[in-house]
C-alpha cells in the first residue's frame, strides 16, 4: 500500500526522537549553495556551537560529518587505527560489539573485553587489558549504549587514562549521551566522539557530529594509509572550517540548518539544564516502571536517563505490545537490538520528547496495552 | 556576522538547484521511525521510483545512499575495485580525476585517459586502452561532467563494451544527468550509476542514488577484502530492500521523504517530457549566450544541458560578476573547479530551475552585471 502522508508518531524508541519545531521551521529556508559566502558564516556558527555542545573548546576539530551516526564511528575508527594497530574495545552491547567489528574491517587487532547485555565493563577491567597491551592504540567504549540503556564512567575511564599519561587514545560513542547526559569533551579527555543529530539534539537524522582531539589530529595527519574519501577529516576541514573554502562535497545544507537551529536552543537552554531535563524525565520514567513491577535491564549504577531497557515479562509477547503501542496509540517504542540481545523494550526520552509530561503520555498507553496481556491480567 | 534568516537565492550554479516545493513540503510531513513498518513501506515505493528514474528495472540493486554524491562515487569504487585490479578513467575534469585519485585509494592501479577541460575522452581512445589492458576491472566515465559542462556519449561506450562481450564494468557519473538527461541504466548496459538529490531531482543535498547491475552485484558478493560498513551495499540491501528489515543506520528519514516527493513529481510530468525541458532551457541560454559573443567550454556536439560553461572574457573579473550576480540579484553561478580549471563560469538550470523563464532572468541580471564591466563597456 501507498502511503502519502506518514501517520503522527510520539517516537519514544531508541531515537530518533521527534524533531523539535525549531529545527523543523528551519529547514524550510531559503536554501543556499554550499560555497555561497553566506553559508560559510553558518558553517562556523554550527562548528562553534557543537564546541560547546561536546565542551570541546580545546579539541583540534569538531564538525559534523554529512552522514549518519555510523559514518561518524566508522570515521574515527578509519582514521585512528592502521593494520595491526591494537584495539581495546568494551562491548557489552550491539553498539560496543560493531565498534569491534569495524575495527577489524580496518585491519586493527581488537581486544574486545566484554561484559553481558545490561552490565558495564569495568574501567579496572579495561585498565587490566591495557597493562596487556601497553602499545594499544585506542580504547574504545561506549558512553550511552542504546542497545542496553546503560552509560560507560566515562569520566573516571579518562581521568584513569590520564594518569599514566600513555598514548593510547580514548575513543567514545556519545551517539545517545551528546546534549542529554553530561558529557565533557576536554575535561574527561576523549580523543574522538561522535554522535548523531536525531536523539538527545532534536534534530533529524542524517548528520553526525564530530569532535576530534588535538593529539587525534596529529595522528590523522600523521598517517600515510588513506582513508575514505567521502570520510576523510583533512578534507572536511578544508570545507568546514579553512578558509578559503576548499570544496568537497555538496554539503546536506537543510540538515545544517536544523542542526544550528538545535544547538542554538541547547545554547539558550543551558547544556547543563538540558542534561537536568534529561535525566528527571528518565528517573521519573524509571520509577514509575518499576513500581508497575516491572524489572529494567541495566545496572542501576549505570542506567541512562535517556534510554531504559525493560525487561520483557515472562509470558508476555513483546512484539504485539509495541505494535498494539504503535498502531492504537502511535507511539514507538524499540525492541531488543541484534542477535544476544536478551527481550527487551527499549523506551526513549530524548530531545523534545524528555519530559515527564512524555513519560505519563507513554506510560498511560502503556498500562492500558499490558493490561490486556493474558498473564499480566491473570497475575492482576 | 550571524546570519539568522538565509537570504532568497536562485541556485543557477552547478548545484545545489532550488528545491521543490513539493519536497520541501514533505519534510514538513510526521517522521517515522527508520524501523516503522510503514517507513518500509516508503523505502520500497522509494526503490521502486528510482528504477524507473535511471530505467534500471532489471538492475541488481537499486537505492538511494545516506551520504552525497562523492560517497556514491566512493561506494562503487570501494566495491568493485581491489588493489592491483586496473580501471580505466576518463579524465577530462574536475570529477573524472576524482574518480581517479579515489580508485588509487582503494589501490587499484589506473589508466587514466585525459582530454582538456572543455573536451570529451572519446570512446575511441577508451577503447584502445581497454585494448590494452583487457582485463580491466572497470572503465569509469563521467555522464555529464559537472567541472565543464560535457556529456560523455555513454549510451554508444555500452554497446561497444557489449559487443566486446568481455567483463570489464561500466561505471558512470550521473550526478548532473539522473533526471535532466537522457539516461538509460538498463539499455546503455551501465554496471554502477550513482548520483545526487541536489541536481536535476530538484531535492534538497543529502543522498545519493545508485544502480548496480546484476552482474557488478555479483563481483560484490564475490569480493573478499572488506569494505568501508557504512557504504556497505550488502547491508543497505538488508535495510532498503530485504524482509524483514535489518538495522544497519538511522536513516536520513526527512530526505527520504523530499527524495519520494520529487520521485513521484518525475513520474507524473514524465521522464522524457523533464529531459526535453531540461534540454530545451539549456540550449535557449546557450543561443543567448552565444549572441552576446560570449563563449562556450563545451565542445558543441557534447555539450549538455543542464549545465553550461561560458568562457570569462579576456579582462573581465568573473569573481566580481559573481559576486554581484549574488549580493544585486539573488543569483548564484558557479566558477571554475579545481586547480587546472580555465577561466569559466558555470550555468545551471536544474530541476525546477529548467526553464526558459528562469534563463531569461539570469540572462537579465548577467546582461546588468556585464554591462559594467569597463572590458564589454569599452568594446560596446
């Protein structure tokens, strides 16, 4: 069937979320070319802004790539890591298990130190491997995992790192963390984030921020195995950021304005109110499910605000509860991601959607689907 | 300074064109989620459109990609290409050498047949080269060469290559054809065709659509050395194409939207009814242009349509005309690309922009613009 106008969605899975009204006003500007002078001003007003966004006034480059979340993963990734490189990689989740996997794509020895769907692994753990392999040429972790809802003590990881003044780089997917939970570029000492524009921002997908450290930089331009070229960061910043500009590709001009129009929210926000937002609309959402009796997947030392696995009852069928969600309510919410993953739904609150006011709306539609699951209703 | 509002522009360059409104319209439409079952729905109505766009109704893969053109470019090169395999390159400006430096990146060792800026590598001379190298892996030629404004007679170099009967594959450049002129992925015999949103299509930038021959899919199935994960076509079969639909990014979902929009505007004034219109702007601006004594870059019996180099004349500023077509009128024009590049401006009329009404218009303010020029005010 043909459908030509999608249905009203409340999108509280795993992102994207719904794209803020702002964002959305902004992309019916008048469209200017990539190389037009006046697109210049807005390229380094996107730039300035994500700085502060990632708290990245220090890092050697930030700019958003002209694709989505995994483009930006793979970037760092193609940049940092040369054949026979080691990789330390923490996977406890699908995210934190394709870091692994692109890795070896780009020829790099992993050392994947893993831990079961909803658990962290450890700094000491990850601090352990080091001591194994001293020479590693990164670490890998993932800040906000989406597909478990738990969060990396990113902080602690970088401050540890720092201490023995090494080489080896910290590399962090910040793809559901970035304008949603505290996250601090310079001060906890990443070498390399990424992001998305469709989760914690409010901005629709198709673009993915980068911040890149100084000492990352020299790396890139150190390194004498090519890289993608659509992916290539010296290229980008002759674009993003060089002036003159030096044309690469013909830049996703509507999604820039979005994007800026986002980040000049965060900015009129306060990061750190946004992060507050964020984290009360998550806790609240917590509460509440867990008073419903029901049990959350990731540890509670490290759940996310944004993200909240939930563990799927015995009995119950997921999958008819979030199409009931769906197509009764118009609510999406996400399932288990990958093979491994244990049943699941995933719940997000994330950009506009992070409010305890989207919480009731999803738990209310909630209640009344689980209310007429057969073992939920006999168990009543 | 920060520019809140964009300034109006008509997009008479090379690229971006203006959008529809059409388009712009569809993004204002409910975003679904990238794993909404009637997102898949969109998706497949997506594919399907742009069979019919490239007339690639028996290509083995057909989709749009997440990225812009170069990625495209960068997609098949990735794909069809590993070290030491030969590819023959038509070089003969900004892109054609593009395709080069990247084939050279994937380690692919290249041919690369030049011609001037302003020329076509004729297939005859291609021809001699695969006569040389035999077991070429690919010939790469740009359909309609966006740094000059030369359209490579490609329907011609498929039926020789089909008469050859030999494997070497047909790689071609569409970016400033899909759409504006005539193309015909099945009936040329093309291999893998990428392009752009931003061009003919008239949709904002941000995907690139590609066909991929059956037989070029079965080269990648074949493949053993990895490919970079977020170009991966196999995995973009799995989300676009295949049931169920496999997770493998978050899809530009906006995009996607204005993409089926301009889509289903193509199908309903007809393919060959946009070509001739794009056909018919064109060669009413460059008549003008010629009458006004101006030059062409083109050799005439190449040039295409929808883009048109004009010589600058000797001691006339062709960055001051720009600049002021751009801050007295609105107007945007392009200049020359890339070091190399002869002295040229660069005339586009794309998607909506492919009519006479808008040659007359830039042809008013060029006419202004030139008049003042003190070179043409003296010889007036």
């Amino acid at each position: 069937m043909t459908i030509t106008t999608p249905p009203q969605r409340l999108l509280c899975g795993p992102g994207p979320s719904n794209v803020s009204p702002g964002a959305l006003a902004a992309m019916q500007q008048p469209m200017l070319g990539h190389l037009d002078p006046d697109m210049h001003d807005i390229l380094l007003e996107v730039v300035d802004l994500l700085r502060d966004a990632y708290r990245a006034r220090g890092a050697g480059l930030v700019l958003p790539l002209q694709a989505t979340g995994t483009s930006g993963m793979e970037t760092g990734l193609a940049h940092l890591l040369e054949p026979g490189d080691v990789a330390i990689v923490a996977s406890c989740g699908f995210f934190g298990r394709r870091i692994a996997e692109i890795a070896r794509r780009y020829g790099a020895d992993v050392v994947e130190v893993e831990a079961p769907f909803g658990e962290v692994v450890s700094n000491e753990r990850l601090l352990d491997a080091l001591d194994r392999y001293p020479h590693a040429r990164l670490m890998a972790v993932v800040h906000a995992e989406t597909s478990t809802g738990v969060r990396h003590p990113l902080a602690e990881l970088g401050a540890a790192l720092r201490d023995r003044e090494g080489e080896t780089l910290l590399f962090a997917d910040c793809v559901t963390s970035l304008g949603g939970v505290e996250l601090d570029f310079d001060g906890f000492g990443i070498d390399y984030a990424y992001s998305c524009t469709q989760k914690c921002l409010g901005a629709p997908p198709g673009m993915s921020p980068l911040a890149v450290s100084e000492r990352a930089m020299e790396r890139v331009r150190a390194r004498k195995i090519p890289v993608p070229y659509s992916l290539d960061l010296q290229l980008l910043e002759g674009f993003w950021v060089k002036r003159p500009v030096v044309y690469h590709h013909t830049a996703p001009i509507l999604h820039i304005y979005a994007l800026r129009e986002v980040l000049r929210e965060i900015a009129l926000e306060g990061l750190e109110n946004r992060w507050e937002r964020h984290s009360n609309a998550g806790a609240y959402l917590q509460i509440e499910l867990l008073e419903r009796g029901l049990e959350l997947l990731a540890d509670p030392d490290y759940q996310l605000a944004p993200l909240t696995a939930v563990r799927i009852p015995d009995g119950v069928d997921g999958k008819r509860v979030q199409t009931r969600l769906l197509r009764e309510h118009g609510i999406e919410i996400g399932g288990g991601l990958g093979p491994g993953a244990p049943p699941i739904w995933r719940l997000g609150l994330m950009g506009t959607n992070a409010t305890i006011a989207t919480a009731d709306q999803l738990l209310g539609a909630l209640d009344e689907v689980l209310a007429d699951e057969p073992v939920l209703a006999s168990a009543a």
